[in-house]
C-alpha cells in the first residue's frame, strides 16, 4: 500500500515534466504539490501499517529525485531559466544535484537519523516552494525578466540549504489519529478555509515558512549557545 502512494508521487512527477514540456507550468505546479501530498501519505501508511521497509526507502528516494528535484528543475528552466542559457540549466542542475545528495546522504544515515528532524532542507520542500512561487507568479500576474531573476536566484539557497546540516521539522510523529485539543481541530479547519479560498498565496506563504523555520532555529539555538558561554566566563571570576 505505501508504494502504490509512492508510485503516485512519482506519476505526478512524470506528468508534471511532461506539462512543462507542452508549456502548461500552471499545471506541472499543480502536479508537482499533489505529489507532494502522496509523498507525505506514503511514510504515515508505511508507519500505520507497519509495513516499513528498506525496499519502501529505496523506491520512495528514487520518487523523490523524479517528481522533486528533476521535475521542478525542468519547470523551473522552461518557465523562466531558458532566457539565461547556459546560467539557465546550470543552476537547474545544481538544484537536481543538491537534490540527489541529499536523498543519498538521507538514505546513508536512514537508521541513525533523528526522527522529529530532518539534516537539510527535505527535497520535497524545496520542490513546494518553486511550484508555489510559479503558482503565485500566475496568480498575480507576474512575468517576465523579474518573474525570472528570481527563480534564478531561488535555486542556489534551496540547493544550499538541502546539502547543508542545518536542522529542519520533519513531522513524522505528528500523530494525527490520536485524540487533539479542540482548539486543534478548530486550526485545521481554518487552514483549510484559508488554502482553498487562496491556494497559491497560503502554499507559498507555509512554504517560505518553513524554508527559514531551519536557519531561524539555528541562529536561536546559537544565539543561545553563546549567552550561555558568555554567563560563565562572567561567573568564573567569583568562584575563583
């Protein structure tokens, strides 16, 4: 059962290649975040059931370089990188490269991994956030060199920060068959509201969300770290 989701990640992923090859991006966006939505079912089925696997992590990694690295590299290259030509589908690559060192260094560390987080930013997220930004881009009508500049300019932090070490949310166990507070279902609900009443601006908003929750954590946790070191070199003095 968890594969057959997996398997529909990966066909969205193929669609939305082929839509970016026939110009239709507002589509291959579209697929791209409905993979998205497969890509999380799959690892809550493969834990219900208990039906995890190493056969699931392999497949489920293969998936995810198809529908979330090659995918939005070539709908963010046909949308707007073409122009830029060579600077165009290099820094494509670079996203489709970052993206596969970072589903191979995943797989390395699967059982040593943390499970409440993620090391670097997750390909899928990296994913949501081009296709949101292009599905906000057609929403409020913005094209053209600008339009452009920033997906350029979008693809080198998302490749960073998916090879990068810094710690992000993963939400594994987000137990969401358990019993929640009301004020919990009443949240879901709104969210929902607010999704489908203006899908493209909430999916760039959380997306952008949680693309600096890991480096804005990280400085939080630093700057901790160092008033804390800071208290004892002041208190060293007076137990001497």
């Amino acid at each position: 059962m968890p594969n057959l989701f997996t398997s529909g990640s990966l066909f969205c992923g193929f669609y939305a290649i082929i839509a970016s090859f026939n110009g239709k991006y507002l589509i291959a966006a579209v697929a791209i975040m409905i993979a998205i939505v497969f890509d999380g079912i799959d690892g809550k089925v493969a834990r219900l059931t208990r039906t995890t696997s190493r056969f699931g992590v392999e497949y489920d990694s293969l998936s995810d370089l198809v529908a979330f690295g090659v995918a939005p590299a070539i709908l963010a290259f046909s949308w707007a990188l073409h122009p830029f030509e060579k600077w165009g589908w290099l820094a494509a690559f670079l996203y489709v490269a970052c993206g596969a060192l970072r589903l191979a260094r995943f797989n390395v560390q699967f059982d040593t991994i943390e499970p409440r987080h993620f090391r670097g930013l997750p390909v899928p997220a990296a994913a949501s956030l081009i296709a949101a930004t292009i599905l906000l881009f057609y929403r409020l009508g913005i094209k053209g060199v600008g339009a452009n500049l920033c997906i350029l300019f979008l693809l080198f932090p998302l490749s960073f920060l998916m090879v990068s070490n810094i710690r992000y949310p993963s939400f594994k166990d987000l137990a969401l068959l358990k019993r929640k507070p009301f004020n919990t279902l009443v949240a879901m609900i709104l969210t929902i509201v607010v999704v489908v009443a203006e899908p493209a601006i909430t999916l760039f908003i959380f997306s952008c969300f949680y693309l600096v929750s890991g480096p804005g954590k990280a400085v939080r946790e630093w700057h901790k770290k160092r008033m804390t070191a800071l208290r004892e070199e002041k208190r060293e003095p007076l137990i001497q």
